[in-house]
C-alpha cells in the first residue's frame, strides 16, 4: 500500500479523521485505512444523537464508527460527553415541563456518561469530556448556557469525576475552538488552573483547529502551545481544518458577488499555511499527542453548510475525488 500521513508522522503522533457511519464505505472509507490511525465520530457519540430521549440510547452509528476502528486497527477518541450544543431537550426539563433542578441535572448528566462511556471502555482510548465551555464574549468567563444557569460551573467537575469513574484508563480533555486568541487563551487556562488546583481528573487540552488561511499566526499558534504545555497537560489537535474563508467573514452572511472557486493561488496560500502548522506541530512532538481532521476529503466537509450554506469549502488534505492537494505534499516533506 502506499505511504500514508500516519507512516509519515509514526515518529511524532497518530494522524485522525472525523467520521459517519457514510463516510466508511467507498472511496473515502479507503482512505481512511489509507492514510489515518485514527478516528473521531463526528456526530455519532454526542448526547442528542446518541441519547435523544431519556432511557433511550441509539446505538447503531457509534457501534458501527467503533467496530470499523477495531477491524482495521485504529484507536478511537470519544466525542463529546457534554456540550451546549446537539444536547437533548428532554435533558433539562421535568415532565411537567418546568425546569430540572441541578440535582437532576447532575444525575442524569451521570447516568449518561457512565452508560457511554462504560461501553466503549477499552476501545475509546481518550473522551473529550466538555467542550466548549468557554464564553466568546471576553467580558464573561464560562457560556451562558443550559448548563451554566442551571449548575453553575460546576458542571465541569463533575463531568470529569463522573468520566474517570466510568473509565478510570481513559484521557480526558476539555476542547474548545479559538484556542490560540489571547483574550479566549487566557480565559481558558484560567479554567485549566482551576481544574488542576481542585484536583479534577484531566489529562488533556484539545485545541480545535478550525483555522483559515490568516490565523492563527505561526507565533500564535506556538504561543498557545507554549502556554497550554506549561500547564502539565497534554496537548491535541482534534478538529484540524483550514477554510479558504476568513473566519470574520464567515460570520456574515454569504455575500452575494463571492465566489467559491478553489483557485490556484488559494490553493497555493493554503498549502503554505498547513506546512507552517505541522512544523510548528512536529517541533512540540513531546507534548502533542495526536492531530486529528475534521473530515476526509473536500468531497464532503461541515465547512460546506456552516456558517452559512450553499457555499463549497475546500478544507482538508484531499480534494473531491480523494486525490492529494498540493497542501498534503507540503505536510509530509520534512
Ligand atoms: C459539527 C459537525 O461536523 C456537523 O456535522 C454538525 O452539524 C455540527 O457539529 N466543534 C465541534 C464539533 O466540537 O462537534 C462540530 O462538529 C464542529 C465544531
């Protein structure tokens, strides 16, 4: 077979992938043999999808994502166990319809990780455990959401200590995206400390890795690195892509006159910035301990509908037709 990024970086970290069940058959299921060791459900395992309502777990995606890693040897990391997003709604209301108290809250946040995280013990080697928890708002600290109001921040404690209980041998990560700006940096390590100070079982920070082609910054980046290292804890990228979009309008709405053309000199721009990043990553080899895309190929990427849709992205390694871009010639000649 021919070399693939995980025979490239065997030396430094796994090389994963974000998968659905659709994404394993065909073309893109070969590359994924083909080029990775390892794999993230990208919706599979998240609380809406796989408990959508309360006593009932749906199975299928997730087991089908797991049993793919077991038959062709690739390690799995568990995504997500708690998030403001995709969560259920029966999640925080009482059958009445008022509002769960934070004890409820808590015990069913319990019985959800531990149902999830107990059955795929031994084949999820590492669970993000809270993502995004962090506001974007940098006058505020944690996100105001449903798990906020009601728990306050101690939702976050207890996520990790009920994980660690489940499975006491799996690595345990806070994740979050814009983990390289100063203002939302900062706010997130003063998280971490906090973490680590009352002794929470975390092992890990995963940074997101939804870049584009202007940030982060390669001092950025290795600033963010730096800082994140000095805390002891362990470091991923766990959703690594970069839009031809820059991010500040990708907050807007499509405009009308843009074009989404992957043009030669984007392409060229593009290349230019995943070979910076994966030096600055094989330069931090000792505390990087994976770096993970955020699909397979630019067949299919979430960047297509989000932030806005009808808009094509070229994000990833691979073109359309699973082909190399001149991005991944770039990341594996070192
Ligand atoms: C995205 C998926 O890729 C989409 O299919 C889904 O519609 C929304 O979620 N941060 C995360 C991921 O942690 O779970 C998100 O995945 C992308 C942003």
């Amino acid at each position: 077979a021919e070399k693939g990024l995980k025979d490239y970086y065997k030396a430094y970290f796994p090389v994963g992938v974000a998968v659905s069940p659709q994404g394993l058959k065909g073309a893109e299921g070969e590359l994924i043999k083909q080029q990775f060791n390892s794999i993230t459900p990208e919706n599979a395992m998240k609380m809406g999808p796989i408990h959508p309502e309360e006593n009932r777990y749906f199975w299928k995606d997730a087991d089908e994502i797991v049993q793919f890693a077991q038959d062709h040897h690739l390690r799995v990391r568990g995504h997500n166990l708690l998030w403001h997003e995709q969560t259920p709604r029966w999640l925080f209301k009482n059958a009445d319809g008022s509002t769960v108290s934070k004890d409820v809250l808590l015990q069913r946040l319990h019985d959800h990780i531990d149902t999830v995280v107990k059955r795929y013990k031994g084949k999820i080697y590492a669970w993000d455990v809270v993502n995004e928890a962090i506001s974007d708002n940098p006058q505020e600290f944690l996100r105001d959401s449903e798990w906020y109001k009601i728990c306050g921040e101690d939702f976050i404690a207890k996520a990790f200590e009920y994980a660690h209980a489940a499975d006491p041998s799996a690595v345990l990560f806070y994740n979050d995206y814009n983990t390289e700006r100063p203002e939302k940096r900062d706010r997130i390590i003063k998280l971490l400390k906090k973490l680590k100070a009352a002794k929470v079982p975390i092992d890990a920070v995963g940074l997101q890795g939804h870049w584009s082609l202007q940030e982060p910054t390669e001092p950025e980046l290795r600033a963010a690195l730096d800082e994140y290292k000095a805390l002891g804890l362990k470091i991923q990228i766990t959703e690594l892509d970069v839009s031809i979009y820059p991010w500040e309008k990708e907050r807007r709405a499509r405009c009308p006159d843009e074009s989404d053309a992957f043009t030669p000199e984007l392409e060229q721009k593009q290349a230019a910035q995943y070979k910076m990043f994966f030096k600055v990553f094989r330069d931090y080899k000792n505390v990087l301990t994976g770096v993970t895309f955020w699909n397979i190929s630019d067949k299919y990427t979430w960047l297509d509908t989000y932030p806005v849709p009808g808009r094509k992205n070229y994000p990833l390694l691979f073109d359309q037709n699973q082909k190399p871009k001149k991005a991944f010639y770039e990341v594996v000649k070192f």
